[in-house]
C-alpha cells in the first residue's frame, strides 16, 4: 500500500497541486487523529481522492465536485471500499465501478488506517513545495 | 390478574409467549382497534420499533407482513404485533398515536411497497424517485441501477423553496453549518428562518444508506456484528456486544462468567468513549482548548487499554459468539486499574470546572424536552432519563451481572441540553465504578465454555453447528435490546426454516432522535439549533444504515 502510494506521487511530480477529499471530515480528523489537512474549494483542486464508499444519493455530490474542478484533473480511490464497496460489495445502494461515471486514473486497494497513510501521501506532496505552492 | 392472563383472555390463541417476548397477531381490518387498545388499557404505552417482512417464500395467501414492537415500562414486557397485507392493500397510518412512525412508514413504502393512508410518503433513504415503483429490500428483487435517480439535489431545493408569497420576503432557507462534526456529505439540516427564529426545518438523510438489512439476509451469522460496529463508531464494542448477545439468546447457549464479566467491561468503556466524545463536540463549540486536551487523555486511554487486550492480534472484534476473542492475565487487570484511575483524575478535573459553571450553563440552556413529549417520540437512553423518566435497561431487566453491581441511574429535572450533560457526565462516574468492581471480582475459570463453538467464523455450516448445541429450544425469531450509550439499541432475528436469516431489522435510537429534531427546535433561535442538535448525540450511519 505505501509502496503504491509512493509510486503515484511520483508519477504526478511535475503536475500534481492541491488535493481534494471526498468523504473525510477534516476538521473532525484534526481533533481526533492529530493530522491537520488545510481545506480547500473544489474549484483550485486538480487532484480529488474519494474515501469510503459512494452511494448512487451520495454520487451527484461527488459529479459536481468532479465537474467545478480546474483541468487537468486527476482521481483517485482510496482504499477498498472506495473501489469496490469492501465488506459492501454486496449491497444494492452502492456503486461498485465509480469508473462508470467518472474517468479514474489510481485504484489503491487494502484497508487504510488514516494516521499512516495519509501522512505519507500529505508528506510526499510536502516535499515539493516549489511546484505545489502551497504552504502546508 | 398478571398483563400476561389479561392479553391471554382478550387475544386468545392468536397471543403466545416465547422467552422475554409476547406475540401477537392480529387481522388487518382490527389494526387501529388492537393497537389503540395496547396502549389504553393494557399499558403498552412506549413504541420501540416497525418493520416490514416479505412472505413470499412461505406460500401463504398474503405477501406481507407488518410488525409493531411495543414496551409496557410498568411490566417491563416487550410485545410484537403482526398484521398481515396483501398487495394493493392500505394500511392505517398511526402517526397521531407515535410520532417517529412518520419515519418508517416512509421507509415501509420505500423499501417493500406497502402502502399507509393519509401519510407522507416521499422516500427517505435510497436516491430513488417517487413514480417508479422499485423495491430493493423485496425478495424477488434485482440490482438496476440504471432506474436510480440522480437528481436529488435539485429537487430538495424545489421542495422547500415553496412558501407563500406573503411570507417569502421575510423569511429565508438556510443550511445549517455541519461541516466541523460531520462530513459534508452526510447528511443535511435546512433551516427556516423569520426574524432570528426557527420557522420550519427539514433533515435530508440517507446519503450513505448501504442495505445493511439486506446484506444479513444474504450472508453470515457470524460476522454481522462487526456491520452494526460501523454504525456507531464513538460508542465502541456495542454492536458486537449486541448481535452475540442476541445470537446466543436465540440457540440459548450459555457462555462463561469470566467473558460476562469481561464484555460487561468493554461495554461500560464504550459508553464512557461515547460520552467523551460528544463532550469533546460540545466544548470545542465554546472552545475551551485546556478541556478538550483532558477529553483526549481519557480517550487514548481507553485506547490504550483496549489494545493491550488485543496484544498481537489482528482481528477487531473483541466478542465472538461463545466466549471472547482472547483471554487475559493478572498483569492486564493491573494495568487497567491503574489506567482507570487516571481516568477518573481527569473526570474529575472536567466536572470541577464545569459543573454549576454560569458561562457553561448558560451555553446549554435551551432545549427543553418535558415528559410528554420525550414519551411520545419513544426517545430512550440519556435524553429520556433527563426528562425525568427513571427508566434503564440494565436496571430494569439486567442481563449479565448488572444486577450484582452497585451503580446509580442519574435523572435529570428539565431536560435541556445542561440536564443531558449532567446526566452523561454522571454517567460516566457511574460506569467507571462499574468497571472497577469488575476488574475486582473478576471471575476465574476460561473464556471459552464451548469447544465446539472455538473457531466458528471458518465453519461452512455454521447454523448447523448452533442449533445442535441448543437442543433445547426450537426458536425461530428473538427480539433482543441492551443500553447503549445512545439509548436503546435493539435487533430483531427471524429464521426460516432451515435456519438461514429471514430478516434482520435494527432498532437504533439516532432514527428517532433525528426526526423530532425538527419540532424541538421550532419557534427557537437560530443560535441554539446546533447546541441542541449536539447535545441529542445523532450518528448519522445509525439512521441510514
């Protein structure tokens, strides 16, 4: 898993700028896990990670979100249950394929534990301040 | 006479009694009469749950069946009330008897079909649109995604942008500013607004709805604790803690006193972590940083107690139906003592500075919910027992050793929103008295009593294996309920014949505390909606489920 993440960041070296969570609290993640993410508009955003799983309600949200971003714009999903509902696969409310509706470059698949690796991707976008230019 | 000789005389043969429960079925033209009657003159004065189970694998004349779940307080008795319908046949609606049916009778026609006269029945958890007659919790039904609807957003706004002309210059739609304890997608609270007060407010859910019930019909005995824990992520270990409790009512199997007393434990820590957590909410809106730092010491030691249980095991459920998922030594206990003690240091530190504080009551003053009204939303848990009702399921009816240990029910007076904290905070207190007398006295002998059972995840016929051991009972359905840090967490179980799940309904007390949200805060400023919405400690998953 990590090593996935370290190749993605990678790849998106020269481009990547500012990310945009879909389905994190970040506040609430502050207070409770330690890790501080600064909020960002969806319009400044090129590169939306979608957390957990997408309901088809859920899905008009994540479509607006996708669609106010600037181009080019790059999507990720972020643990299992984001790509293909996890211990949900079976339900009927749930979008199994978020392919089917929105252009995905990255899959990451396994269980994600927020502290670690989300600090990892947060660090590895840290450390190319110059291009992102943002202050983290 | 004894209610059970009354019900008896009145039902006859249609009444039956299994285990804690009484069963009742009654035909469909008397539903009005025999639930009005309940509550009249046999006291089942609190409604608990509703739900709906499609028949069609029994062959008989009707497809549907309808449950009402009932609970005389003075009795300490649950009932189940069965009608059957057919398809095409209405219902009664009962809202003027029950507030929070207005909920699941929407749900009723939502998910299965069946129809409720004079009642509002938009859909409520799934995206789908109101014309198109599709049914997912229907035996027969098949995944079509293509007949969801994707404009829900839309017409949300439509809705609720009706108001009549003379008042749309005065008054304005809001949404309420959720974003620092839920995330964004959630759920949603609209707002109206006319002169700094709460005119009309609406609550949109369902946004992460993921057929829960449905996958249990499908699926696993075993592993569905682990789905109702997701529910409920602050209040830890009660939803395992629920299903084996209610799966081992079901075959009667009876497990050791040492993992009694050893869930007994987690239990009451998951309530102080709920607690905490909600705390943590209420004070980061007056901001007071020194007491947030207090509420995260106690929660990380929880943490730390809970992980030291689970040395080097990867699994997450600390219960497993039979026993627990490890044992412990004489060094944990310790340990946890010592932990518990400093707990109780930081308890203390928080409620010498904020109990009688003016400024803290003075944030939490409003709110008030009088009796009446707290029965006649069927609220249970912490925001009951600040109304004043002594009510409490571990005193009441105690399962486990609840009955052996020495603990209080903190009441509260009014019932706003201070009278709530109190109650929680005294709860807490309560809870950790009950956690040392049962590191104390913590019984010898193993975690598992059964052989059979060790290993029951990796078994094909699991059902098989359960039934065998409960020679006893030939039990087909169980209504099981404990005290969650919320309120009432209960499950209803029904098997069919060869003992696969039939279904699987949840009772969570987030349903009902959302949906009178509305009406506690009418006619109320707009400054208190949030302070009031904290202090009712909703989880969202719980509703949508």
């Amino acid at each position: 898993m990590l090593k996935t993440l370290n190749k993605i960041t990678e790849y998106f070296d020269s481009k990547l700028c500012i990310p945009y969570f879909f389905g994190l609290n970040l506040n609430d993640l502050s207070v409770q896990e330690g890790i501080k993410i600064p909020e960002h508009d969806p319009e400044e955003c090129d590169l939306l990670v979608v957390v957990g799983v997408v309901t088809h309600k859920k899905l008009p949200f994540l479509m607006d979100i996708y669609a106010q971003m600037k181009e080019p714009k790059w999507v990720v999903l972020l643990g299992t249950d984001a790509c293909s509902g996890g211990i949900y696969y079976n339900s009927y409310s749930i979008i199994k394929d978020l392919a089917e509706y929105i252009p995905v470059d990255y899959y990451i698949p396994g269980g994600i534990s927020l502290k670690k690796d989300l600090s990892v991707l947060l660090e590895n976008l840290k450390s190319r301040k110059g291009i992102l230019g943002i202050s983290f | 006479m004894s209610l059970e000789k009354k019900l008896q005389n009145r039902f006859k043969s249609n009444f039956k009694v299994e285990g804690k429960m009484y069963y009742l079925e009654a035909s469909l033209h008397e539903q009005v009469q025999v639930l009005v009657e309940l509550k009249d003159s046999f006291s089942f004065i609190f409604f608990l749950d509703f739900f709906v189970r499609d028949l069609i694998n029994e062959k008989g004349p009707k497809r549907f069946e309808v449950n009402y779940i009932l609970l005389s307080m003075g009795e300490e008795k649950r009932i189940n009330v069965a009608f059957k319908v057919d398809e095409g046949e209405k219902l009664h609606s009962l809202n003027f008897l029950w507030k929070p049916l207005a909920w699941y009778e929407r749900e009723a026609k939502e998910m299965y079909g069946v129809y409720f006269i004079y009642s509002h029945c938009k859909p409520l958890l799934t995206g789908m649109s109101e014309k198109k007659s599709m049914h997912p919790m229907r035996k027969d039904w098949k995944n079509n995604y293509e007949d969801f609807n994707f404009d829900i957003q839309k017409k949300v706004f439509d809705d609720l942008h009706y108001v009549r002309a003379e008042l749309s210059e005065s008054r304005f739609w809001t949404q309420l500013e959720l974003s620092q304890f839920y995330c964004d997608t959630d759920w949603k609270v609209f707002v109206e607004v006319e002169e700094e007060k709460i005119q009309r407010s609406f609550v949109d859910v369902g946004y992460n709805h993921l057929g829960i019930e449905k996958i249990a019909e499908n699926g696993d005995i075993v592993n569905f604790g682990s789905y109702i824990e997701q529910l409920n992520q602050n209040a830890k270990f009660m939803g395992s803690f629920l299903w084996c409790y209610s799966i081992e009512e079901l075959f009667d199997i009876q497990i050791s006193d040492r993992s009694k007393t050893l869930r007994m434990i987690f239990k009451e820590l998951g309530r102080i972590h709920d607690h905490i957590c909600l705390l943590r909410k209420q004070l980061s809106l007056v901001k007071s940083i020194e007491l947030i730092s207090h509420c995260n010491e106690v929660l990380i030691t929880i943490n730390l107690i809970f992980r030291s249980y689970l040395k080097n095991k990867n699994t997450q459920n600390l219960f497993v139906i039979g026993g627990m998922a490890s044992d412990v030594n004489s060094f944990w206990v310790i340990e946890s003592l010592e932990q518990i003690e400093k707990i109780e240091k930081n308890i203390n530190t928080i409620t010498n500075i904020l109990n009688n504080n003016t400024l803290w009551m003075e944030s939490l003053t409003t709110g008030e919910i009088p009796v009446k009204d707290a029965f006649h939303w069927s609220f249970s848990g912490p925001t009951l027992r600040a109304s004043g009702v002594n009510y409490d399921i571990r005193k009441s009816s105690p399962y486990y050793f609840y009955s052996d240990v020495n603990f209080e029910v903190p009441l509260g007076v009014k019932g706003d929103n201070y009278d709530r904290y109190l109650v929680r905070i005294r709860e807490v207190e309560e809870s950790l008295k009950i956690v040392e007398q049962l590191l104390d006295n913590l019984p010898l002998g193993k975690v598992f009593a059964n052989k059979d059972l060790y290993g029951l995840s990796r078994l094909k016929n699991k059902t098989k294996v359960l039934r065998e051991l409960s020679s006893n009972t030939q039990r087909k359905r169980v209504y099981t309920s404990i005290e969650s840090s919320n309120g009432e967490l209960g499950v209803s179980i029904i098997l069919n014949e060869s003992d696969n799940v039939e279904r699987v309904h949840l009772r969570t007390p987030s349903y009902v505390l959302a949906q009178s949200f509305p009406e506690l805060v009418k006619g109320k400023y707009y400054a208190y909606a949030l302070p009031i919405l904290m202090s009712l400690n909703i989880s969202v998953p719980e509703i949508d489920r």
